[in-house]
C-alpha cells in the first residue's frame, strides 16, 4: 500500500468571518489560504468542510464517466480506441497492464478517501468543546458510511483488502496483510450499522448520507457476500482452472459458516430497506399501460428531475444515496447526452448499446411477454414493435424518435428520428444508398458514429428544448435506489427458497413498467427470471459488472463476442422517397440482420479476471498484498 501521508487543510471561503486581534506581530507565518488540522476540528463548519470534501474526493461523478462501466459488460461497447477498456474485454489485464481504472474504485483514490475518513473519526472521537456532539455524531456517521461504502468498493473489485482504521504516523509500518475477506465483509457491515446509529433520525441534505443508505449498503454487501463467487466450494467448482490452487482463500472466501445463514442475513438487511424506504409506483395490483410504463422508467432514470414536464418529479423518492450536480458548476458528470448521443446531433456516441442487450428485452404479445427470437419471422421483421417499455426508455434505435435535429444539425431531418442504417433515396432523379445522419459515414460527422446501431437513451434528458451536445443536465447518478434493495430482497427470497415474496416483488417491478406477471415457479426458473429482469431493469447502473461476476455467469455472459445491428431500407416496388430521408415503413422494406464483430474488440473471458490485479508497484511496496489468482 501506498504510504499517503498529507497535511490537513480546509479552503477559506468567501465570506467566512475571520478573527483578527488588535496585537500585530512581526511576521505571520500561517498560510492565508489554509487553514491548520488543528484547528480543522475545532470549528463545526470547519469539519463539515472537511466531510464534504471526502464526498467529492472519491465519488467524482458517479457512473456519468466518458467510459462508463457499461462498456465493461454485455450491455455496451465503447466506441472510441485507445482507451485501454480493450485490455479488460479482451482479458490482456497484468499486474504491469491494468487496463481502464476509474477512479471511483481506483486503489490510490479509495485508500486516500478512507484515510481522510479515518481522520474524521479519529479526531472528532476526541474531547472537541467547540464542536457540540450533534455536530460530531453526524459528521462520524456520515465518515463511518463513506469508509463504509470506499472499501465495498474496493472489496468487491479486489476481494479482501488491507483493513486500515486509524489513520497512519510517519513513524507506522505501513505494510500491512491483506485482510480476510470474512473479516473485510464484517468491518463494512459495521461501519454501516454505526453510521445507521449515528444518523437514526436526522433529515440528512440531498446527496450525504443517511440511516437509510447506510441500510442499503449494508443490504449490498450482505447479498454479495453470500453469492457465488464467495463460496469456496462454488467457486472453485465454477473456476477451478485459478482458484484450485491458489495459496490464500481466505481473502476471497468464506473459510467458515453456514451459507443459508449468509443469504439470511443478506434478505434481513435488505428487508430493513423495504419496509423503511417507499420507493417509486412499486404498489400496483396490476400492469400498468405500456405507455405508462415508459414514462415510468424514464422518470425513474431522470431521478425525476428534467426540464420535460412528462418526467414526474416524484421518481426522486427512489433515490436513498446519489451525486447530484450544480448546473452552474458543468460538471463532467452532467454531458450524458455528449458523451453518449448520436453524432447526427454532434455528439460523441461514446457507450454505445449492443444487439446482446437489446435482445433480451421481452416481446409482447398482447398482455402476454415472451422472449424475443431472431428465428421469428414476425420479431425478425419488425424488431422494434410491441418490446418490453423499458427498452424504449433505455435505447434509441433506427426509426426512433428524437429531439428536433435542426437545433443543432440544420434542416436536415425534418422528422427528428435516429439514422443508423443505409437507405435507396432519390438524389436529383438518381438513385443513391443513403448512409443514414447517424451512421460512421454520416454527413454531419463521419468518426465519432455508432458501431452498433444503437444509441443509449437511459440518462439523457428528453426535453426537447435541451441541446445535448453544449447543455448541461442535473441528472442525478443512483449509488443507490429502492429497487436495487427489492431486487436484494428478491435474490435473498429465491436462494432460501421463498417463492411466493420473490414472485411478488417481481410482479411489481414489471407492472411498473407496464409488464405482466410472471409464469415461472420453480426455484431455477424464478432464479433465471430475476437475473434477467435485474438486466434489463439496472441496465448502464453499474450492477451488470458485477452481477455477472458474483453470479459467475461471466464467461457466457461478460466474455460473449458483441452484435452489431445491419440496417437496409429498399424502396417498395413502386414507391420512392427524396431528400430528406426519413423512416416509412410504407416506402420501404427495411431489413435487421444481426452481426458478429470481433474487429474493434476481440471480447474473452479468463477466469482470474473474476477479480482485478493489484499494480506490480503496489505489491513490491507492500509485500502482505497478495497478488489475486492468475496474475501472481
């Protein structure tokens, strides 16, 4: 582990008071745009400035990265090379090639977060009069949840990791073993438990933490726990090839216990959040309309927030622990619509939706759902049609409609729908293949298109009146939501074999989105069922990674080779349509055919990719962390 040893310092701000005495001295040696540790926890505002800083020191932007995760997984593909993803997907990661690492569970970032935690609870355990202990015991429970919640991060990427808990002298031996992960899970569990403590009845700012999100981290870390890939026997029956002989278990494994009792406590955690919390339309007694549906989903990923007055605002309740942004700040995490919309609109289709994803929303045949079949004539002719209402709030496909293009692109697409296909159009009385505005060979912007056919809608504002390539948005990043704990509550019931409360929470999760209820009833069935609605339903909230880690269902799910979508319209016999283009089905037959690419990313899964490397640099200094199985 690194040694991170730094001076404590708060920015004055403007408008702060300052106290000055009638008494000059010579020279004044304390720097004027700092202030000391010292007196750092002698002042309220001063430590409250102290914690706010740990918030943004390690949560940065949320998941609203240019990479996002999502192009880690079967969900997306990033458009862009040189960008090291590649080296995940492709399993080329070593202790010398660790590929892309966010920040937000980067190792330096996270140990650095939880030694200014470390520093908070230290020093305000400490006999501070100037600080009343209303004031402490918040800004404790607030260091307790974020220690809390940097080390889940870090655990659940790494396995067990060094336990560090006091902040560090110059004089202390900073190596330090690899903690088991038995205990790690355990120290997580309590620090959620104090921060719930010192948090239980405080109505807490938008975006800090909570009793409620401490519960709901706690719910996570318990369900994880208890998964696949943390059960010795499981996982070395599933990945024997790395960790059959791997010389220290103990930091990715329970050595002891009983799993019943771990997926019981995981349910009991969750369900501390259910009752507690209230979530968004999860009462209904039956499906709501597809439309409904729709709207649903997308005020749930707006978190209810958007300049569109079709969003309901009262999707925020959803929200217990997530970063919110300053408009007048432009804030990185505010451009999803830049970063990931289609270059027709001059954006950077940067996370870009792949065919595997798409595939997998549910057709629906009048009230009844069924699984979507390219050897089905119908869904082969008419992919977009009658899908489950989610994926029209989650992706933007050929067709599709959109913002008004003019805004930004000029008159060329009078019909605002996205173009990721090739057309017959007539071009002063000839015959042209027309590359759609969308497309890599679009006459807007021709490098920055699609690969796949597909853009992603999830998390960009609909209202119309936004540019998403210059505007900033206020859509907030869900580190945490209700249904993630009904979905913990879920998993929990169908592991201890409690049929009847899983069908029920899933039945009201789909009516939400306007889908019906389910047909399976046995436990495989309802397990396979759940797994694919928590796909579709979380799709771009980082739960996808590690969903399919934990469940060790990455080599046919995170190793799978990428679809790409081919789009061609030719004109009816008789028909013909001129500039400008626009989708018409009475004009055209258009045809969908899926596609294989291994040329922009060769995807593949290797066992030890299950956890991440540490850096060769960091095991030389520390020589307690154990590298993981398969990079030593």
């Amino acid at each position: 582990m690194k040694k991170i040893i730094k001076k404590i310092y708060v920015p004055l701000f403007a408008g702060m008071a300052v106290m000055t005495s009638c008494k000059k001295e010579f020279m004044n040696l304390d720097p004027l745009n700092q202030i000391s540790s010292t007196q750092t926890w002698k002042d309220g505002a001063l430590a409250t400035a102290f914690v706010s800083g740990i918030y943004g020191g390690g949560l940065y932007q949320g998941g609203f990265s240019e990479q996002m995760n999502a192009s880690l997984t079967d969900e997306a593909v990033f458009t862009h090379t040189g960008r090291s993803i590649n080296t995940v997907n492709e399993g080329s990661l070593s202790p010398s090639n660790l590929g892309w690492v966010d920040n937000t569970y980067g190792w330096k970032p996270m140990y650095n977060q939880i030694r200014a935690c470390n520093l908070v609870i230290a020093n305000l355990s400490a006999d501070n009069a100037a600080i009343t202990d209303a004031v402490k015991n918040r800004l404790k429970g607030e260091a307790y949840f974020l220690r809390a919640y940097y080390y889940q991060q870090l655990v659940r990427y790494y396995g067990g990791v060094p336990l560090v808990d006091a902040p560090y002298n110059l004089t202390d031996d900073f190596t330090k073993d690899r903690s088991s992960f038995t205990d790690c899970v355990n120290f997580i569990v309590d620090d959620c438990d104090s921060a719930a403590l010192l948090l239980n009845g405080l109505t807490m700012e938008k975006g800090r933490a909570s009793k409620l999100a401490a519960q709901a981290l706690k719910s996570r870390i318990l369900l994880y726990a208890a998964s696949d890939l943390h059960d010795e026997a499981t996982a070395k029956a599933k990945a024997g090839d790395v960790f059959g002989s791997y010389a220290h278990p103990e930091v990715l494994f329970y050595k002891t216990g009983d799993r019943q009792a771990r997926w019981q406590a995981a349910r009991d955690a969750a369900k501390a959040v259910v009752d507690a919390g209230s979530g968004y339309k999860l009462d209904l007694a039956a499906p709501a309309t597809r439309a409904e549906g729709t709207a649903n989903y997308i005020a749930l990923s707006m978190g209810g927030k958007s300049g569109d007055k079709s969003v309901d605002p009262t999707a925020s309740k959803e929200l217990i622990f997530a970063r919110n942004f300053v408009q007048d700040k432009s804030e990185g995490g505010m451009q999803m619509g830049l970063y990931n919309g289609p270059n027709g609109y001059h954006c950077w289709a940067g996370n870009t939706p792949i065919g595997l994803l798409v595939d997998d929303y549910e057709m629906m045949d009048g009230s009844t759902a069924r699984p979507f079949d390219w050897n089905n004539a119908s869904d082969k002719a008419k992919p977009y049609s009658n899908r489950d209402p989610r994926m029209y709030g989650t992706i933007m496909y050929d067709g599709s409609d959109w913002k008004p293009r003019n805004k930004i692109s000029g008159d060329v697409d009078p019909a605002n729908q996205i173009q990721t296909g090739e057309y017959d159009l007539m071009d002063g009385g000839s015959l042209i293949a027309f590359k759609g505005l969308d497309t890599r060979s679009s006459s807007i912007e021709d490098w920055n298109g699609s690969r796949t056919g597909y853009y992603m809608r999830k998390f960009i504002d609909p209202n119309p009146d936004l540019v998403d390539n210059n505007s900033t948005q206020i859509i907030p990043w869900p580190f945490l939501r209700y249904t993630e704990a009904v979905f913990n509550y879920i998993e929990a019931s169908i592991e201890l074999n409690d049929l009847p409360t899983a069908t029920l929470w899933l039945n009201r999760i789909r009516y939400r989105a306007g889908m019906p209820a389910i047909t399976e009833t046995t436990q495989n069935d309802i397990r396979e069922r759940y797994r694919k609605e928590k796909r579709v339903e979380m799709s771009f909230e980082e739960q996808r990674y590690h969903d399919a880690r934990r469940w060790m269902i990455a080599p046919t799910t995170l190793g799978r080779k990428i679809t790409f979508i081919n789009v061609v319209g030719k004109f009816k016999p008789g028909k013909q349509m001129s500039k400008p283009y626009h989708h018409d089905e009475s004009v055209y037959n258009y045809t969908y055919t899926p596609v294989e690419d291994n040329a922009h990313e060769n995807r593949q899964w290797l066992n030890k990719m299950y956890f991440r490397p540490f850096d060769r640099e960091e095991v030389k200094r520390n020589t307690g962390l154990w590298q993981n199985p398969g990079f030593e």
